[in-house]
C-alpha cells in the first residue's frame, strides 16, 4: 500500500468523523497515540510496538487529511536525502545535524 493509498482508506474509514470533531482536538488524540507508542517501545512486544506504530500512523494520516495535506507529497521533503546537507545518510555535524524531528 502507498501512502496515498493509506492516507484515502484513513480518510474512507474516518474522515467525516475526525473532520467534525477538528484539527486541534483530532491533533490531541494523535499525541496520545504518540504517548502510547512511547509506553510500548519502554516494555512492549512485538506485537503491541506494531500495533501502537499502525495507529501512530493512522492518527497522523487523518490529521495530516484535516489539514489539507497531502502525505505522500510532503515526503518529497526527504527525497534527494537530508533537506539541510542533502547526504545519503546525513552528514551533518552534531548536535547541529539535522534529524527529522528538528524538522
């Protein structure tokens, strides 16, 4: 499955429901998902880490839909490698590097 594929069946599954209820609160359950993926990557198994990532993924998907995002094509970002030294793998110096959380 693409992402696009992924980010239409979430939006089949959920939108009309995410979409009512709003970004900043549709936001907040995705956080809480973040939160339950951290508790499972702390002790869980195999298991529960693939499931805790499945609905990390959901909950972005739906909220990146909410926005008016398209996933797939905010990838893109990423590309031709790291957006700041545009290295397969970055090569950026630390702690200045650029990992995707620093954004």
């Amino acid at each position: 499955m693409t992402i696009n594929e992924f980010q239409s069946l979430i939006e089949d599954i959920y939108y009309n429901k995410d979409s009512m209820r709003g970004l900043p609160s549709t936001f907040m359950w995705f956080i809480e998902e973040v939160g339950e993926l951290a508790q499972a990557l702390r002790g869980g198994n195999r298991d529960e880490l693939a499931e805790e990532f499945a609905d990390v993924l959901a909950w972005l998907a739906t909220t990146a839909s909410i926005a008016g995002v398209n996933l797939e094509q905010a990838t893109q970002k990423y590309a031709s490698g790291c957006p700041k030294c545009g290295q397969i793998p970055c090569n950026c110096p630390e702690p200045a590097g650029c990992s995707p959380r620093q954004g």
